[in-house]
C-alpha cells in the first residue's frame, strides 16, 4: 500500500517511525530542503540557531526512551522577567522583591482583594489574570505580555490552554516574594534537556534513520477523488492512506473542491507567525541567562534566549548568542521592514545593557509563518468542523497545527505515533475485509 505523510517535522516523522517499527513503509514529502520543521536549525558562521526556543521536559517514557539516545545537558529551569528595568526571576507573581516599595504594595493589596469566582464561571482569559493575580499585576504584566505573545487582547481569548502554563501562586508566596529574592523556583518542568550537539532536532535523530523522506517537495494539490498528491515541479504521488501534519489552514488550502463552510472554518483558525532575531558575540560571556521574558511594550521581543547557554556547540569557540523572539498576528508583518526591526530590537538590547555594540559580530533575522495556534473563542467549533471533515475524507491530521492544540515537541511526537497506529488500525481493518 502506498502510504503518502505530509510534512517532515516531528509528527510527521513520528508517524512513520510507528509506520517503520510495524514494517509498514511510508514516504514523507516535505516542502523544505530539511527534516525537522519547527524543530530544524540553521547555521551562520558557525553559530547554530533553532527555530524558536526548545527544551525537552517530558516525563513520557515512550518519547524519553527515543530521545535519552541522544546525549544531552540539563539545565535547571530558572528563567527571568525584564520590568521597567528590573530583573525579576520567573514566575514574576512570587517574585517581586526588586520591585519598589509603592509597586508591591499595589500588587499585594490587589493580590489581596481580588475577585472570588469560581473557575467554571470565568468566561475570558483577562478574567481569568484578574481574578488569579489581582488587577494591577495583570495589568502591567500578563495582559501587556499576551498582546506581545499572542498578539491579541486577554480578552479575546478562552482559558482551556493555561493548564499549568501560568502559576497560581498563595497569598504567603506572593508575601514571601515580595520580602527577599530568596524563594523557590516553582516553573512546571523540573529539568529542561538539550541536545549536547546538533541543536534541537538531534533528539528525533533516532526516529530519522531509514524513513523514506523526499525533501523539497513542495504540494501543489491534493485530489482526494483520484488520491493523488500533485507536487509544483509537475511530479505526482498516488496513495492509499494520507497523514497530514501541515496547519489545517493549509491542506485545506491544497485539497479540491472543499466544501464552503468548511473554508469559512479554516479563514477563521487564527495563529501567530514569529520573527527570529539571531545575534552572535564575540565574547563568552555576554549572554548570562538561559531564557526570560520582556514586558515592555517598547521593546518588540517578547522572548529571549541563548543557544549558546543550552549548549557549547552552537558557537565558535570563545563566543556566545541570544535569540529574541517577535510575534505578529497571522502572516501579517509588522509595519516595518526585517531590516529595521532587526535594528530596532539591536539598538533597544544595547540600551538596556544586555551587549555592547562592538559584542556583535552576527545579526540575523528571519520569519516562520506559523508559531503558536490562538485559542480565541471560536477555536473549538472552528477546529471541529475541519477535522471533521478530514476525516470524512480519511485524511488523518497530526502535530500541533494538524490537530491545532498547544502542543509541546514531546505531545508533537505522540499525536504522529497515535496517527501512525490510527493508519495501521485502518490497514488491518482493510485487509480482513
């Protein structure tokens, strides 16, 4: 049986190692000139850089046993949070003490006499920030960084994604935190793993080896009567089975004939797309802090971390980097060119002191058109009506933006296995039939 994958990041490629490890054969069409997709690097004079900052921190034994065959180096999860010019260890809640005097009171006393609501009764995410945080703080800090993040108002989103995401600190914590900086780390993951070489990607190196994958392979159209995959260099692949692991916005977008509503659906998935700002030093010591946050509106970046931090090799000996992430809101750039953003966020690190200009030696900027998947208050209707749909079509939708879900690398890899045994499922169906 011809058995057609749609996509080579991590799900797609988890799909066929399930596919590969039940000696069922695939073929993985991925539009770029590598494997990896959100999970893939690039190299510039010897400084690595990944596509948007990654870790690993699963405590899943079936994704542990795949990446624990990679060396790596562990990281204590200790982040910080740059206000109005302080530093600020994550999570800020439990955090304040280098805050002035006035600025803590305001944030306790609303910490104090913050809204009692029930959970369940609480019908937006700014809600959700003022009744766990108090106003002050979720003025000045979560909604200011929501905008930045996810590039639309905490109003406008719903609250099923925050799980552990955000820390509801006690009323002794926030009073502890406000009193001395000497307070536990209380981040959701207790370790964050990285690759010792080869950037990010390395830890799926295993699942890697022997599958089918034909890079370049760009998707012109899907004919779902023929089942065919027509590709733009006027090649074509017959299939029996289609895992899909491209953003349900776009293999709708390739697929004929999609019926209105189901497009309609589609155009109102909303998501975020990011610039990546990558700077390299010629010095060792310029970047001294794993990742943290900035919320600032002045200063585009909404997050910051170093490659060189995670591990040596992803600079020239003797040199260090940071890379900043800048988000904007589905495809649309912001109104500026790469060039000046690229300035613009140089000369605002320069400021606040994180490098002197004579540090730089490497500056880079790029974009990624899809980041993050928005969780407004259509998301789960929209969502629906798409994989419905897919799967009326026996099309079977993976990864983080095929089943559009906030999906971590480790969850990522999990949802192509559970697609790979979906489609086995469907072969052992059909071959007793």
């Amino acid at each position: 049986m011809k058995n057609i994958i749609l996509g080579a990041g991590i799900s797609g490629i988890a799909a066929a190692y399930e596919l590969k490890n039940n000696n069922i054969e695939s073929t993985i069409l991925e539009r770029n000139n590598s494997w990896g997709g959100l999970l893939d690097n690039f190299t510039i004079d010897g400084f690595r850089f990944d596509k948007f900052v990654h870790f690993s921190f699963s405590n899943d034994k079936y994704v542990n046993d795949i990446f624990f065959q990679t060396k790596f180096i562990s990281h204590d999860p200790l982040s910080y949070n740059l206000y109005k010019g302080h530093w600020l260890k994550h999570p800020a809640q439990n955090n304040l003490f280098p805050l002035d005097k006035q600025e803590k009171e305001r944030i306790l006393n609303d910490f104090k006499n913050r809204k009692d609501k029930d959970v369940s009764e609480i019908t937006d995410y700014e809600e959700w920030l003022r009744v766990q945080y108090g106003d002050y703080f979720a003025e000045n800090f979560p909604i200011i960084y929501t905008e930045k993040y996810w590039t639309v108002k905490a109003k406008e989103l719903e609250t099923k994604w925050v799980g552990n995401r955000m820390y509801k600190p006690t009323l002794e914590e926030v009073e502890k935190g406000c009193q001395t900086d000497q307070t536990p780390n209380t981040y959701y993951a207790k370790e964050m793993r990285y690759p010792s070489e080869g950037g990010y990607k390395s830890f799926v190196l295993p699942m890697v080896k022997d599958l089918n994958i034909r890079t370049n392979s760009i998707v012109e159209k899907v004919c779902l009567s023929s089942k065919m995959v027509h590709l733009v260099d006027g090649s074509f692949y017959q299939y029996d089975n289609l895992v899909s692991s491209l953003p349900l916005t776009e293999i709708c977008r390739l697929i004929d004939n999609v019926p209105t509503n189901v497009l309609e659906a589609c155009e109102k998935l909303n998501y975020t797309s990011g610039y990546l700002v990558s700077l390299g030093f010629n010095k060792p010591e310029i970047a001294d802090k794993l990742w943290f946050y900035i919320y600032d509106k002045a200063i585009l970046p909404a997050r910051v971390y170093s490659p060189s931090m995670k591990s040596p090799d992803n600079v020239p000996e003797g040199c260090s980097s940071i890379q900043a992430e800048i988000y904007f809101n589905k495809g649309e750039k912001l109104d500026a060119s790469d060039s000046e953003i690229l300035e613009q966020t140089i000369t605002k690190f320069i400021e606040i002191g994180l490098f002197k200009k004579e540090d730089l030696i490497l500056k880079d900027i790029r974009c990624e058109k899809y980041a993050n998947v928005i969780f407004d208050h259509l998301i789960y209707e929209n969502r629906k009506t798409v994989l419905d749909y897919l799967q009326d079509n026996d099309i079977i939708s993976v990864g983080r933006f095929g089943e559009w879900d906030y999906f971590w690398s480790d969850q990522s890899l999990i949802s192509g296995r559970n697609g790979g045994k979906q489609l086995m499922d469907r072969i052992k169906k059909n071959n007793i039939v």
